[in-house]
C-alpha cells in the first residue's frame, strides 16, 4: 500500500530538500507534482486540492522561503498536513466497562466477517470478555465462517436464523450475557453487493434493536473512489462512528484509504495489514504518513517485535561477523513480524534501499535456504571467499541459478546495513523503552 505514490512523493520532496533557500515558484512547481501524484494515485480530488492547497499556504510563507534549510521545512510541512489527512491523533473506539456493542456494515468482499473475528482476537488479547453475533444471513457460509474464526480466537458465537425478526435477536443477545457475562459484543452483519434500499432498511432495523455503541464500516483499500461513496452513502443510513480499512498490505494504490478520514469526517480505527488473524493494527495517522514518506515507523517495528517469538543469534557475535547463517535466522525471524518487504520500509531510510516490489515468501526462504546448505563452513562464514567458480558450484548444488545466488550475497549485504542501522537506534541492546532483539551487539 501507498508503494507508488511513496515513491513518487520521496522524489519531489528529495529534490526540494537539496534546495537551500526556495523561490515561490519552485514550491508551487513542487506542489503541482505533488497533486498529479496524489490524483494518480487515486486519491480524491477534492482531498488532493485542499492538501495542495493548505501545504502551499504554509510553504511560502516569509518564514519558510527566507530560511537557510527551507526545503527541510517544506517536507516537514507536508508531513503534517498528511497527518491532519489520514486523521491527526490516532483514535480508538470507546470501551464502557460493559455493554459495549459494535456493529460491522459494509460491502459483501471488504473482509467485514474476517475483521470481526480479528478484533475479537485483538479485544480477547487485552481482557475482553468477547461474544460474537453472526448476523449475515446472505451471504452463504458466512456464518459458519465466523464460527470458525470465533472457534480460532476463542470466544463464543450467537448464530441469526434466517428471517429473524430484529427484536428477536434483541432478546437472545440479551438473555446471552444474562447467562454468560461479555463485556463487548461484536455484531458481523449481511453485507451489500452494492446499495440496496430493501437491505439498508433491514441494517437500520437492526441496529435500531441492538442501539450498538459503535459502527464500523469495513472499507476494502482496493476499491479506490468507490469505496468513498460507500462510506457517505452508509453513514446516512446508519451513522458510522468509524472505519476500518482492510487489505492495507495489497498493491492498491491508496487513494480510498487516505481520502477516507477527509471524505465521511469519521475516524480510521484500524488498518488489516495481513490476513493472520493477528493482522489488526490501530491506525496511526503519523505513522502512515511517515512510511508514505519513506521516514520508517519505528514503533511499529519494536511492537511487532514484542509480539513475535524471535530466535536469538550468538550474543558475543558482533553485527561485522554478520554471515550468511545469520541471515537465514533473521530472515526467519523478519518473516514472523509480517511480510519481509513490509518490515523494511519500518526501518528509517530502508525503503529507498528496496526494488520495488521487494519480499520474500516461505517458498522463497526454501529456496535461500538450500542456498546456504549447498555453500562450505567457510563460505557461509566469510562469504567474500565466493567466487564466480564457487557460486557455479553452489548453484548447481542448490538446484538455483547463479543469478539467485548473486541476489542472495547482494541481501546479505543489504541486511548487515541493515542490522547497523537497527544497532544505531538501540534495537539491539534492549535500550530504554525498547525490546532486546536478537541482533548480535
């Protein structure tokens, strides 16, 4: 997600960096890229006009274009106004102590029945006592899919016939927790194919009965615009108090998601950035908008870390002892913290290190593997010894082409600076306020 326009923003802004003092003209020449990149990218045209527009206001002010380092100030500007776009200050539903129910609407596709079952886990995880309502009678199969994602987490799941009457299932939720106690009720309802009159009545209905204390519209990155009208059109009929945006970690282009706050006024919860039912992030709107801008997101990376069970490598060996067996094990342990692409970017300065499509998949470590098993002791320790022979050699043996070995010895590299880079920022010693990673000292 937000790949292309990533790029194309870190090079307008690259170049207006390097400038010392800036002329009106330059920034506006910068802010015209800078709306021809956000318009490509499907970004709405309102949403991008009004960007341009505030960037541009504050950037050539007196202040900005007589300053020595204008262009840093320039990035700095548009760093926050995409903040203030995606959402300023990261917001969460509200959590009463019990009888907290949240309603999830949207379009049949958009992964409404999966972030059901993945905010359970997520609410499960802090304490929450969680009952799932499986309320999707159109969809086949939708119920018996959340109550197999409902068996995953853990947490019970209360089935809607088909023809219920709203204030039927009113009545069964509530003699539910008079049984079992749940302090938070999740209620899956029927999703839409499109706008349909007849199912929005039967969704205001439903709420109307079940009076939730939130609604969440799940809104699919990969629909573009579409998914802006959605929104507008669900939030008259139903009044959402929020989104959720799944498939963050597609190849979409990432107009809708970062339209979506600007367009309906509501809040983005959270963002889907895989499909593990632990795939559930909280949205931070400053640290989308510093991977946007090719800045990393550190505090990701260290949550992530915290979560993940990490193999730990020779404590005494130091990051320029760095070899290739190394490399295997934390590619493993990357590849637990989410897609090895996704958690590069995390590392400031990482993205711009990166091909453009750059990741690495369980078949693909397979293969490094068989790689490195082909290579000596000594290879493997020193990989400066491999010559063009020994890679021939290490290739047929692995049943891989030399070009696959050279790509492996260049990640190598790649990932040392990598782990220096991590070192520097105290990620490998277990500094104050961060986990100790299993990078070597």
């Amino acid at each position: 997600m937000f790949e292309s326009l990533g790029k194309k923003l870190q090079d307008i802004l690259d170049n207006v960096r390097q400038q010392g003092r800036l002329t009106e003209a330059q920034v506006k020449a910068a802010m015209r890229e800078i709306r021809m990149a956000l318009l490509e990218a499907d970004v709405n045209f309102n949403v991008a006009k009004d960007f341009v527009a505030r960037v541009s206001e504050k950037a050539v002010g007196q202040d900005v274009l007589t300053s020595l380092n204008a262009g840093q100030q320039v990035v700095k500007i548009v760093h926050d106004e995409l903040i203030e776009t995606l959402g300023g200050s990261a917001q969460q539903p509200q959590l009463k102590t019990e009888n907290n129910v949240w309603f999830m609407v949207g379009l049949q596709g958009a992964g409404k029945t999966t972030s059901t079952g993945k905010l359970a886990a997520h609410y499960k995880g802090k304490g929450r006592r969680v009952l799932l309502v499986a309320a999707d009678t159109q969809r086949p199969a939708a119920r018996e899919q959340l109550k197999v994602l409902g068996n995953q987490v853990g947490v019970p799941v209360l089935e809607v016939q088909d023809n219920e009457p709203p204030h039927v299932t009113q009545q069964r939720v509530k003699e539910y927790l008079q049984k079992d106690f749940r302090d938070l009720v999740i209620v899956d309802t029927a999703g839409r194919l499109q706008i349909d009159e007849n199912l929005m009545d039967q969704l205001a209905d439903l709420k109307t009965a079940l009076n939730p204390t939130e609604t969440l519209l799940v809104v699919d990155a990969m629909t573009g615009q579409e998914a802006l009208n959605v929104a507008e059109t669900f939030d008259k009929r139903v009044n959402l108090s929020g989104l959720i945006i799944t498939k963050m970690d597609g190849d979409a282009r990432g107009g809708a998601a970062l339209s979506a706050r600007f367009v309906t006024g509501k809040p983005i919860y959270f963002a889907g950035v895989s499909e593990k039912i632990t795939g559930l992030e909280p949205f931070y709107p400053d640290r989308v908008a510093s991977r946007i801008l090719g800045m990393g997101d550190v505090l990701t990376l260290i949550e992530r870390a915290q979560q993940a069970e990490l193999s730990a490598m020779d404590p005494n060996k130091k990051i320029t002892d760095f070899d290739l067996e190394d490399l295997l094990l934390q590619m493993k342990n990357l590849r637990k913290m989410g897609p090895l692409g996704d958690i590069m970017k995390l590392i400031p300065g990482m993205s711009k290190m990166l091909p453009e499509g750059f990741n690495v998949d369980e078949k693909q470590l397979k293969q490094i593997e068989a790689i490195i098993q082909s290579m000596t002791l000594r290879e493997r320790r020193d990989p400066k010894v491999i010559n063009g022979q020994r890679r021939k050699r290490i290739a047929a043996g692995s049943g891989r082409t030399v070009q696959e070995v050279n790509r492996l010895l260049k990640m190598h590299d790649q990932m040392k600076d990598m782990m220096k880079v991590m070192q520097r920022m105290g990620m490998g010693k277990g500094g104050k306020g961060m986990p100790k990673m299993p990078f070597g000292r």
